[in-house]
C-alpha cells in the first residue's frame, strides 16, 4: 500500500492506496493530544476522484485566517509506502513510515520489499508539546537500529510463516470457512456491502466470488509487533504491515532457459534478540539467543501461481544451546569463559524450547551439535555436557517414534586433520536427515553457516530432482548450480553474523574445502580483529537499541532510564518481571522455577503430542482456527489479483527496471561466455572457466556500477573491508570495457598451416564486431582456439572434396529439406495451410462485426463486460 502524509495544524491524514490507486482508505491522526495516541480510522472506501474532493475540502477547511499564527490550509508532508509502528519515550508519539524500498524476491507474484529508508515524525504540535531532557537520546538509542539494514516486508505475502504453513492454510476443510462470521468480519461485509450493487442483478448471472483469507502472524519472527499493538484493534487489517528481520535474496538458475528461482529467507527471532557475548543460551520460556530460521524455496518460475506451479520449500534452524550459560566480557579476553549461571537438572529451559519447535515443525526434530568434545582446558565441552542428558531426559518421555535426534561431531577437530574431509561427513550426515534440522556451535555463525550450506545444497539436489530438473537428486560442487547456491549462502551467513557477531564470516565454505586463496587468510584475522572490537565497544549500545525497538523496556519517569541499568537481565524474563511484581524479595532460583506451570514429565503443550509428527500450528483445529480471518472477495478484486501487482498494465514500465530482470543469473554471472561449452548449470567447471573469470579483473567504473545494480539478491556491500571479504569468485567478477578498447585500431594476425604469421588484415571501414555480435577481439585468439578452429576447417574440406573430372551432384554435397508448414512454397506457388472449423467461424464473426452485424453475446461475454463496467464506472 503507498501512502501519502498531509499535515494540518490539528491532524495528520494518512491516505492509504492500492497498487492500482482505485480504492483509497484515509486515517486521521490527531495532533492535540501530548501524551496520547488518538486515531480514527475511516471505514468509507474512496476512490480516486472521491479522495480527491476530500482532500479539497480539507484543505479549504483548515485555511487560517489572515495574521493567525500556524499552518495554512493542508500540506503534504511525506510519501511512504507503509507504517512500521508508533512509538512514545518520555514527550508524545512518532510515527515511524517507510519512505523507501527496493525490491528483493517475489514468491508466486507476492512481492518482497526491503526496507531502504524511514522517516520519524513527532505528531503533537508545537503548541501542546510537552518538552523532556533525556528525550533526545531516547531518540538516538531507537535509531541505532537501523531499519535500511535488512528489514523485509510484504503486502500480501505472510513472511513470519514459512511457505508450507501458507498453502498448507488454503487446504483446510471447506466447512471451516463457511462458519459463522466474527463481529469484525461482518462489520467488514456490512461496510463493503454497499460496493457489492451490481446492474447485473436482474440478469440472473450469479457473482465470481471467492475465500480471501488473512492469517495473523507468527510473533516470534515479528519485529514490529509491539509498535502496531496500540491500533491493532482500532485500524483496518491493511493498514498492519508486519517486518522480519535477517536476510532475503533470490537468484535465476537458467536450465537451458528454463528459469529457476531460488530463495533463500531468513528470519530472526525477536524473542530473547541481541548481541553476541550479551545474549547467550536461553531465557526462562525457552527462547534462544541468535535463532535463526533459514527456509529455501525453489520453484519452477515458468509458472507464477500458487495453484498451477511447482514449489518446494525447505526449512532449517541454528539458535544457541538451550540451557542457562553466559560468558563474562568485563576480562576484555578473545574468548571469555563459559559459565553454567543455573543448574537445571529437569531440562525445563530445554523443553519449553523443545516444545516451541515441536509446535512449529513437528517431528522429528534432528540437533546437530558442532561444539568441540577435547579440548586441553574445558570450554566448548561444558556445553555438550549439559546439552546431552537433557536430550536424553526429555526423550525418555516421548515416544520412540518422536524423539529427538541428537548429533554430536567435533567440526573443529575434523577440519585440522588432513585425512578427514568436512564437507563430505557433512554431506554423510545431511543424506540420513528427515526432519527439521537445528543446528548450533557456540556462535552459530561460521560453523553453523557451512554446516546449514551443506544441508541445503542436499536438500536443493532434491528439490531440483522432484520438480523434474536433473535425473538424480546429486549436485556436485564447481558447477555453476551449486556457485550460485553457495554465493547467495554466503550473503546469507555475512549478513547474520554482522547483525549478532559484529563483523562479516571469519570461516567460510571456501576455507572449509582449503581453496581459499593465501590473501584470504589476511581477511579472516581482519574480520577476527573487527568482531572482537565490536563485541568490546559497541556491542552494549546496539543491545540497549534492540531492547528499545522491541519495546522490551518503555521509557517513564517513574522508573530508571535505561543506561541506568546495570542489567537487562530482568527485561528478557517475563517470568521473572510477574514475581518482581508480586513480591520484593525473590532470588535467581525462584525467578527461573516460580512459574512453571508445566510437569516435568509432560513437558510438551496440550494438543502437541496427538498431532505429531504433523506440527500443531497446521492442524486445523479451534484453536489455530481462531488466528484465521476469512473474507468473500471477488475474484477480480485488485487485493487478490497478483497478476495486477506483478505485470502493472496500469502504468509504464521498462524491462531493464522489471527485477526479474536485473536479479542475478547463473547465464550471466557464471556460466562461461566461449561458444561451444555446455551450457548447462550443472557441469563442473574450472575456476578460470567461470564466466566471472573469463570477463577478467579490468573495468571501468561504469560497468561496475552497473554489476552491483544487476546484483539485486545480494545486500550492497557497507564498506571496502566487507567487498573484500566476499567470496574468490567475486575478486575477479569485473568485465573489460568494451567501449574502451577500439575495433578499428587492432590489426588481425592470420596464421598459415605453418602456425607463421603470413599476413596483417588492417581495418576496413565496416562496424565493429561488437556491435552485432557481442564479441570484442581486441586480443588475438589463443594458440588452442586456432588449432581447433584449422582442424573444423580441414574437416569440412574433406567432407565436400569433389573430384572435379566427374560430374558434380549437388544432392551429394548439400542436402536441403522443406522447413515450411505449406505443403507447397515456392518463388512460383503457396499453397494456403488447412484451417479448421472453429477458426473459420472466429474469422466470420470478426468481419460480421466489421460490417456491423453484431452476433448474440455469450455467458463469457456478458461476465467479461460486466466486471469492465465494475471496474471501470463503479
């Protein structure tokens, strides 16, 4: 929905549209209020030229007179293209709009933005303006988070839900739907009831109506939700845009033309959110630091729909080890001790976490454990420890058949030895996977990020298999599917680890397979030095930003500022904040214990265990039922139309600027640019014969501007440190110039039999070779590109030698047959091609139409026009 913002003394008007801009919704904010958010919503619909009149009176309504102080008339004060919440410090509320996006993926003609800029504006005027001294650094701890850096959201596409849920939610049982309605739904169609007059009506045609259904979304990966909590029961659902936090990227993988999208999402959760040293483990209601959910969607992008296309999707999760552990950073040490903050010997923490996983996911659950099991002084050990018999415990009340897996393998270790190879047990291990896999080391960044490419290229291997793709479910590294794959995994794993860990990966995919060029080991030690100053000085600064967006602590006079705890302990234990209230004297132990209503026996939520393995949250029972909103819609309706939002035919558009078309692409990033090679994404290849090697290290800056523009799945690189730590292939990704380098000034050597230059062709005055063809020879070919190229020659003359004293047969030298349809076509005679029936009887109508004669409309024909006359007058 775009909106644009008008400003009078007394209001603020949002006007809201749609991608067509014909229905139009207004809300009215009002600006007199100090320290309360006072909104009306409009429930009237108007269209173009009735929120055109509208905005005409407002505008002559609130005329001043002449010498009164203040705003004349209305003014337009910013275009946004979504809310992102209001908030209040210690004064009055702001309003936090989008004013800038970009275009990321789109999933079945859904389309997902990023967010590029936002706008905070103050809603009280000046006159009723209540002014506080720590206002202004309220101000600025909120906008540390930076909402430009990989913030996503979408208007008709459920980003806190994976795409299972989604279309797993439209297969419910059609009873379901015809239930009675809400209040709020029949107060939705008593509104649009109005909208639903039809001219039609007395023609007996019955209405194209459709189930439109809203889901609510899944608050965990939320980061926005407590910023719409104040008008989510005052607004229209369209108006609530929820944002994910993490990362979103899509790449084109061409299989002789045949377009493949692959998506990669991950979103973070809001729960128990920070920094690296200063969130570890768990909180009391099972929420890890750094969970992380990572789905990878392939889809056949040939077909757009839902209904009609192929889709797979695949889901994966890294988060911290369950269990009460911290690391103490006040030593200023690389690596500070690990410390076991609470003994818990009935793994309630873990199995409240446990529980959450089984509700989303089902079973089975799989944890792939990397943490080192020897180590000379105990460090990384403690955890497996701990983690192990709680799994064993909780387990001992599961059936077998839903247990939980547990795998443990030193990743560490395995990569010193040089007899082991990492990435094959790796593969070992995602081969025997059937399930949800969690997998975590202490981080969960560099280790964690290639274990999870490991899984995914097994799982891409399999998507691609079961769409029809490849011939078995195998995809072999050095092939330009799995370059592809592991560049998007790549910005993926940067991108987390610069949001929890301060810098970009230290240890990637490369490293790993011990290719990594010698330059790249400078890098690592770079990003070591740059996480480890981040988590020393800035990493308390970035926390106490999260706790403010998240709404985690709110600002009053009435309790201390937030720089004035020496703690935020408390603010992530719900738990623990209840029996503060009840009670003035508690301790750590009955902060962790007083409220665990669950057994330790059963330890999994009602309803859970009878639906496994199938996840609770799919399982169309009351409970999930009531999270659902269901709604009549016509099925012309713009708020259902996809094709309306992904093809815009009501504006002008260019095909350089269609993100389809400037997303990255195997044919155009990596597949070589020589003729004659395979062009299929999954031969193996050579580094030097990618085609980002082929293309060379030298460019003008124009093309490389225009590379990182077409590069659209991947986030821009912040600063010189970040673009060189990319991947090796990325180092030489720069194309010659073309432009640069003069056809006409570069003589062509021809070389005899002899392999001596006989001759020098200088330039004739005919275009470049570029021009028409795309290729610039502005070097001579190699040695071996001539010898192949004599070699076809003298082929071709021993397959047409004629002895020149017979009679020479053309049919023995060329062969010519047909390729037309015409039976006959000639320079003499066409004979016309048959036609049938149905053809002829359209090509009759047509010219009764022309002459005037107007045949007697149709059922199709009567719909058709009555939706255009809806559409267009109504």
């Amino acid at each position: 929905m775009c909106s644009v913002l008008y400003l009078s003394w007394q209001r603020y008007f949002l006007v809201g549209t749609n991608q067509a801009q014909t229905k139009h919704r207004v809300l009215k904010i009002d600006r007199t209020e100090p320290k309360d958010l006072v909104i009306i919503d409009d429930k009237h619909v108007y269209n173009q030229q009735e929120v055109r009149e509208l905005l005409g009176r407002l505008d002559l309504g609130n005329r001043t007179k002449v010498g009164q102080k203040g705003l004349s008339g209305l003014s337009r004060a910013v275009t946004a293209f979504g809310i992102v919440g209001f908030v209040r410090f210690l004064e009055g509320y702001y309003i936090v709009l989008i004013t800038k996006r970009r275009k990321m993926a789109d999933i079945g003609g859904h389309s997902i933005y990023k967010i590029e800029d936002t706008s905070m504006i103050y809603i009280p005027n000046d006159s009723v303006r209540v002014t506080h001294p720590d206002e202004g650094r309220y101000i600025r701890i909120f906008q540390n988070v930076d909402l430009s850096s990989n913030f996503y959201f979408s208007y008709s596409y459920d980003l806190s839900h994976s795409l299972q849920y989604n279309l797993t939610l439209l297969q419910r049982p059609y009873e379901l739907w015809t239930s009675p309605p809400s209040s709020a739904e029949e107060e939705v169609q008593t509104q649009t009831k109005p909208d639903s007059f039809d001219i039609f009506e007395d023609e007996g045609l019955p209405a194209q109506m459709v189930y439109g259904v809203r889901n609510e979304p899944y608050y965990k990966y939320v980061w926005n939700g407590k910023l719409l909590e104040r008008i989510k029961d005052i607004v229209h659902q369209d108006w609530l845009m929820y944002i994910i936090h993490g990362f979103c990227g899509q790449s084109k993988l061409l299989i002789y033309g045949r377009p493949v999208h692959i998506t990669l999402i991950a979103r973070r959760s809001s729960k128990f959110a920070g920094t690296r040293f200063l969130k570890r483990g768990a909180n009391c209601e099972g929420d890890v630091a750094n969970e992380v959910e990572t789905e990878q969607i392939v889809h056949d992008a040939s077909v757009m729909s839902f209904t009609a296309g192929s889709y797979s999707s695949f889901v994966q999760v890294r988060g911290s080890v369950p269990l009460y552990w911290s690391q103490d950073i006040s030593t200023m040490m690389p690596k500070p001790p690990i410390r076991l903050d609470q003994a818990d010997p009935y793994a309630h923490v873990a199995g409240l976490h446990f529980d959450q996983m089984l509700q989303r996911f089902g079973s089975p659950i799989i944890i792939l454990n990397l943490v080192k099991k020897r180590e000379k002084r105990k460090h990384e050990k403690i955890l497996s420890e701990e983690l192990y018999p709680a799994v064993i415990n909780l387990n001992q009340f599961l059936p077998p058949e839903n247990c939980i897996d547990y795998i443990a393998w030193d990743m560490a270790r395995y990569t010193k030895s040089k007899l082991c190879n990492v990435l094959d047990r790796l593969g070992m291990i995602a081969e025997n996977v059937t399930g949800v896999l969690r997998t975590n080391c202490v981080d969960c960044l560099d280790r964690t990020n290639t274990a999870q490419f490991m899984v995914g290229k097994c799982a891409l291997a399999y998507q691609l298999y079961a769409l029809g793709m490849i011939d078995k479910p195998k995809l072999q590294f050095d092939t330009d599917c799995v370059r592809l794959f592991e560049e998007l995994y790549e910005d993926h794993g940067d991108t987390l680890s610069l949001q929890y860990g301060g810098s970009q990966l230290v240890h990637r995919v490369k490293t790993y397979r011990k290719i990594a060029p010698w330059t790249q080991h400078s890098k690592d030690i770079m990003q070591t030095l740059s996480r480890y100053y981040s988590n020393a000085f800035s990493d308390a600064d970035r926390q106490d930003a999260i706790n403010l967006f998240l709404q985690v602590f709110s600002p009053s006079d009435l309790k201390p500022h937030l720089w004035e705890l020496p703690t935020d302990f408390y603010l992530h234990q719900q738990n623990s904040m209840r029996s503060h209230t009840e009670s003035t004297s508690w301790s750590f132990f009955s902060i962790c214990f007083s409220f665990c209503s669950s057994s330790y026996t059963y330890w999994w939520s009602d309803g859970v265990l009878s639906c496994l393995p199938v996840p609770y949250d799919e399982v169309p029972c009351e409970d999930t039922m009531k999270k659902v909103k269901v709604k009549r819609v016509n099925r012309f309706d713009e708020s259902i139309d996809t094709y309306t939002e992904f093809f815009r035919p009501y504006e002008i558009t260019s095909f350089d600027d269609t993100f389809c078309i400037a997303m990255t692409n195997s044919a155009r990033e990596f597949m070589p640019k020589t003729v004659g090679v395979d062009p299929s994404p999954f031969t193996v290849r050579k580094p030097e014969e990618t085609g980002k090697y082929v293309l060379g290290s030298k460019s003008s800056k124009d093309e490389t501007l225009l590379q990182r523009k077409t590069a659209a799945s991947a986030p821009p690189p912040p600063s010189e440190e970040a673009i060189s730590s990319t991947s090796e292939d990325d180092s030489e990704e720069d194309r010659d110039d073309d432009a640069s380098v003069s056809q006409r000034s570069t003589p062509i050597k021809l070389l005899t039999e002899s392999g001596e230059s006989s001759r020098t062709q200088e330039e004739m005055q005919q275009p470049s070779i570029n021009e028409p063809y795309g290729i610039n020879l502005a070097v001579l070919p190699a040695d071996k590109d001539l010898l192949i190229y004599k070699r076809f020659a003298r082929l071709g003359e021993s397959q047409h030698r004629v002895d020149r004293t017979e009679h020479i047969n053309l049919a023995n030298i060329i062969c010519l047959e047909p390729v037309s349809r015409f039976p006959e076509d000639s320079i003499y005679a066409v004979a016309p091609p048959q036609v049938d029936e149905e053809s002829r009887k359209e090509l009759q109508i047509h010219v009764m139409t022309g002459e005037g004669q107007v045949r007697p409309l149709r059922r199709d024909d009567m719909l058709m026009y009555r939706e255009y006359v809806r559409n267009r007058y109504m």
